[in-house]
C-alpha cells in the first residue's frame, strides 16, 4: 500500500517521529547482532565500534531522511570568498541551508559550500537576508560567489556508503591501516561494513512511544508507513563528511562526455569510487560526478582506465579537490532537521491535526490504570 508523502509530512505526529528517528534518538549499535554474526565475543565487538566512534569513523546511526531531495530540490555548489573566522564558522555549522563546506584554494576563492534550497527565489531570498543581517560581508568586501545549480531530481547515483569497498581494497593492498589514526583490522572493517549499509541498527520503540505519548504499535506502524513512501531509508551510519571516508580525497568533477555516455553512467553506477552522480547540463558539461579517492595519483588512474575502455569519451572536465583536512565539521543532519522542523512549525501554524486517535486512546487508558493502582 502506498502513502501520499505530502499527507504524511503534514501531519504532527510524523514529524515529531521524523525528527527524533533523523536525529538519532531511540536507535543504537546492536552489539548482540553483531556479535553473533560475525562470531565474534559481544565485549570484542564493543571495542571495536568505541574506536570507530572515537576516531569518527563513522557518525551517529540515523534514518536518513529521502525526502529531503523532494524538500529540497535545488542542491548549489558554491565556490566563496569569505572571512575564516569564528563568526563565519559559526554561521556555516548553524545555517539550516548549508550542508557542508570545505576550505579551498581555487583562484580568489578560498571556501567551497554545499547548500541546499527549495528554489531558485527562496535561495536568492537567503542570499540577501545573510548579506543583510550581517552574517556574511557585501560584495564590496569580497569577491562575488560563483554557484553551480544541480537538480536534486536528475541524480544518477546516490550511495555514500559506496567507497566502503575502496577501504576494504586498499585495506588489502595495506595502502590503509588507519582511518582518522584509527587502527584497522578485519573485525573492525566487517563492522564498518555492516554498519554503513544499515545492519546491525537497532530502534528502540519504547523509548519513542513514551517520549511521544502514543503507544508502541503506533510507532512501528508509523515507521513503516514513512519507509514505504520513501520518507526515509533504514537506519545505518554514515561517514562524518558524508561524501567520502576519513583520509580520502573528495573529487568534485564536471565531465563533458562526447561518447559513450549511457555506457560509462552505467559503469559509474557500481564503481565505489563514485558516491553520487548528476545529470546536469552546465556549460560544455553533462555530467556530474562527486568521487572518493585516496590520493590524486588514484584519480588519475582512476581517469586513465575509463578513457582506455571508452577513447574519446572525455572532453573537457574541471576538477575541484577538496582534502579531508580541510572540511568544515558541520551536522550532515542538520539540514534534514531543520526542514523538518519548519514543516512541523506550519502544521501546527495552519491548525492542521495529526491522527491522534490512536494518541488519545493510550493515554487514557494509561490515566485508567494509574487510578486503578
């Protein structure tokens, strides 16, 4: 059975779930489930996922929330120029519309950010509210941005956790023994396996009923409901940048492919190296590839072998490389939350009420039976 998403994301009760399930709350690492499917002692397991955590490896587990694409649908890249200073950074970790930046070196600019926006008038709307109210300088004290408009609706490939393989391979080849300073062997990459891909996540029910007020069913039947209309995906971790593990490069790469073009799309759909890919349509180029790769001599390699298996495919490409010491640590769900949030606000704004039926009924009988005690 399908649900219309627009109905359930207007409904209060969902979005109060929503945003505890994206924010992580009520959902765990299952120690157990780890353990008895890697055949591994539950305390050696333990020690593992601390040190993956510790070393942020991987982030809070979370219920990534899919339609934040449709909430969202204009992603843009943007190439700044802005002051490093603590006001700037605070401002990049808080703003509801940027999803991650990353200090560069390109020309004059010295700031790449990843924002995402309903539109092309809300976002210029927020560009000059920022300017405005003072959280970034005027044009006359900067060099003005230069913005790459994306479709969050023409995305080929979307799989972050997809370089999870790069790391077991160059594990294997002992390029990589450490991730963040965090010693690898094959129990810890097995876990980090599972865990990127949605196993061994555990939700506590419980927790969400009685924080919510409803009963447990409710919630199991809520979840599944936003699962199927694709309101979120299962529960699993992500890596911290979100687009590429710790010590690889992120490779922001507009291709102009002249041959071949369905061929290598198809390619790039099981190539880990790839984590996200667009169709766009910018200047000589048409496609839009985000890569994870271990140094640059990878990529060239990397580049190599598809224009020996497709000559002539590649035009021109323009290539950004973003360093991972060089990220701006900013909250991947903070975007996701804040949509959520302002959904939830004009809701309750418009006098629009959650079916809390089923709310109701459990709390009353909850009343009867501490009257009856």
């Amino acid at each position: 059975m399908r649900y219309d998403l627009a109905i359930m994301l207007q409904d209060e009760l969902n979005l109060q779930l929503l945003s505890k399930l994206c924010s992580g709350e009520g959902l765990s690492i299952n120690l157990s489930y780890l353990s008895r499917k890697l055949r591994r002692h539950r305390n050696t397991i333990r020690e593992r996922v601390r040190e993956l955590i510790k070393y942020k490896v991987i982030d809070r587990p979370v219920y990534p929330f899919l339609a934040l694409f449709k909430q969202r649908p204009l992603l843009i890249a943007v190439y700044a120029d802005l002051p490093d200073n603590e006001k700037v950074t605070t401002w990049l970790k808080e703003d509801a519309n940027i999803f991650a930046a990353f200090r560069i070196r390109e020309g004059e600019y010295n700031m790449m950010l990843f924002e995402l926006h309903e539109s092309l008038q809300t976002y210029h709307t927020w560009r000059e509210t920022i300017v405005k109210v003072g959280k970034i300088p005027g044009r006359s004290q900067r060099i003005p941005s230069m913005a790459v408009y994306l479709s969050n609706l023409l995305i080929e490939k979307y799989e972050p956790n997809a370089p999870i393989e790069l790391i077991k391979r160059n594990y294997q080849e002992k390029k990589v023994t450490k991730l963040n300073g965090c010693p690898l062997d094959d129990l810890s990459l097995s876990i980090l396996g599972h865990l990127t891909n949605g196993e061994g996540i555990s939700v506590n029910e419980n927790i969400l009923a009685k924080d919510l007020g409803v009963h447990r069913r409710t919630v199991n039947d809520r979840i599944k409901k936003m699962c199927d209309t694709e309101i979120i995906w299962k529960p699993l971790c992500r890596f911290p940048s979100f687009f590429v593990p710790p010590n690889f490069i992120l490779v922001f790469s507009l291709v102009e492919i002249r041959k071949h073009y369905e061929e290598f799309l198809k390619d790039v759909s099981s190539d880990p190296h790839v984590s996200l890919a667009y169709r766009i349509s910018e200047g000589r180029y048409n496609l839009l590839l985000f890569e994870a790769h271990l140094s640059l001599e990878d990529y060239l390699r990397w580049e190599s072998f598809y224009n020996s298996k497709y000559p002539e495919c590649f035009g021109s490409i323009k290539n950004t490389y973003l360093s991972p010491n060089l990220t701006i640590s900013i909250d991947q769900q903070k975007v996701s939350l804040g949509v959520i949030s302002e959904r939830l606000s004009a809701t309750r704004e418009s006098g629009l009420e959650c079916d809390t039926v089923a709310s109701k009924t459990y709390l009353q009988k909850r009343k009867r039976s501490r009257r009856q005690r």
